[in-house]
C-alpha cells in the first residue's frame, strides 16, 4: 500500500498562518503596504491593514456582488461583508477553505480551482488579491468576463515578472507571477480597458526584506545548535549532516542556505525582478 504523500503545502500554510495570527491577530497572507512605517515585525498588522484600505478604494461606490478569487483564509471577505458587499470565495485549499468558513462565515465559499469552478453570475466584481499569478492568464480573465455584470470590473492586485527578470540557475529568485509584458498582450487581446492602474512595487518590496530576518533569526539559531554539536556531539553532528545530504539534493541545499543565512532574497532584489500592481481592467 502506497503511503500517502505529505501536503508540505498546507503545513507551511498551517504554520504561516498561525504565525502571522500570534504577530497581527488576523491571518491574512498577503504583503504590506509601507508607505509611512517603520520595516519591522510590530508594523506588519498595519502594513497589511493599509494594503487592504488601499484594494477597498478600487471597489465601485455601493454594496456589490464580489467573488473573490483565491480568498486566502477568508479575511479580505470578513472586510467586504462587513462593508456590506455580498461575497463568495473560491479556493482550491481544503485547508484554507475551512479557515474561510470560520473567519467568513456569511461567505459562500466554493471549495475548487476557479478553472473548474461552476458558478452562477453575474459579479460587480471579480477580485485578485495575490491570487492570479497561480491561476492561467488567458483562461482566468475570460472566465471573469463570462461571470461579470455588464458594467463590472476585474480587480487584480499581484506580481508580475518585470521585464528586468533573470534566473539563477541554483538559486531562488524572489517574487512571480505572469511576465508583465505577455499579460498585457493578454489584456489587449481580450479587449479589456485598464481603467485604473498603480505600480506599488516599492512600497510593497519591504515585505520581503521583513520575511527574510524571519528566516535568519531561525538560521542564526540553527547555527548555534550546529557549532555546540560540533564541540560536544561531533558523531551525532556529522550523522545529521549526513541524513540531510540523503535528503536534499546539493540545489536543495543550496536554496535553504539561501533562505536561512543570506539576504540575497530582499526588497532590492524584489524590486529588480517583479513589478507589483494594483490595476482594475473593464469592458472596453
């Protein structure tokens, strides 16, 4: 009998989640917006406050009919339906579609990838929040047009690939998303118009510079265990090292070095290769 594969997805999920709760009282997953604070751990709950204030002002003045595509844990919906929007979630996370049922439970939440997605229309609007880079461009956008209101909007808030993108060959490079230049061929195509459109990039970039001192307090720590395992345990150190040779391949290895002891994975680097945008696109 096949053993079951781990869902190391839904555990990094699980885990960012309640951390970022402990840290900001709310599970949102999206970056901040750090226009005017301080880059440090205590204004992450604001950042991302300001970053959910700013995607609420491309909303159409008056209650709508919202999908949101990708709803995360449910917290962007909590917002809306308090602002008193109407919204359902799609979300193809079991995982985040249970915590969308708690932290938004006058929500319908349709628990499947949007391409598969059968829904009834139509929406005032059809809502990204750094969710469309994971989803087909061309597929996803048409989709949105066969379930908009005829005066609807898509509102997409995510990273693109700049035209600036390069890739290491062994080490990660930070950000995604759809290349800038072929999703605006895309727009082009389908006859939409970009009604609305801001370039965010640098005051989002911080997040990922906030991210990275996470990621090297951990490794500070694991060096300091390493260093005492070398001076006091040096048989059980070179057994460990030699079950995480078994385990990751020397990229893998490579790109966890990356995460936990550099800082090669910052704002600067960000901002050298995606472009972060908060547009509306419409009917032409």
């Amino acid at each position: 009998m096949a053993r079951a594969k781990m869902d190391t997805r839904g555990l990094g999920l699980d885990i960012g989640l309640a951390y970022t709760k402990w840290l900001t009282g709310a599970e949102n997953l999206h970056y901040g917006y750090w226009k005017g604070l301080d880059i440090c751990a205590a204004n992450l709950g604001p950042a991302q406050a300001a970053y959910t204030d700013k995607l609420f002002t491309r909303l159409p003045a008056g209650p709508c009919r919202i999908l949101d595509i990708g709803g995360g844990a449910g917290e962007t919906a909590r917002k809306l339906i308090a602002l008193g929007h109407e919204v359902d979630i799609v979300v193809p996370s079991s995982f985040l579609a249970d915590r969308c049922r708690k932290n938004a439970p006058d929500a319908t939440v349709h628990e499947m990838k949007f391409e598969d997605a059968a829904l009834t229309g139509p929406f005032d609007v059809c809502l990204f929040s750094e969710s469309f880079q994971y989803i087909p461009a061309t597929e996803g956008l048409k989709k949105c047009l066969s379930l908009l209101a005829p005066e609807g909007r898509i509102i997409i808030a995510d990273c693109f690939r700049s035209e600036t993108f390069s890739r290491d060959a062994v080490l990660a490079t930070v950000g995604g998303g759809h290349p800038i230049a072929k999703f605006r061929k895309i727009v082009e195509k389908l006859d939409l118009t970009t009604s609305q459109e801001e370039d965010i990039t640098v005051q989002v970039a911080p997040s990922i510079d906030l991210e990275q001192g996470l990621f090297n307090v951990v490794g500070y720590g694991l060096q300091r265990v390493d260093a005492e395992l070398s001076n006091n345990r040096p048989r059980l150190r070179r057994s460990l090292h030699w079950v995480m040779r078994r385990l990751l391949n020397p990229r893998k290895r490579a790109r966890l070095d990356q995460r936990l002891n550099q800082k090669t994975r910052n704002a600067a680097h960000f901002a050298k290769n995606n472009t972060y945008l908060m547009l509306v696109l419409e009917r032409s």
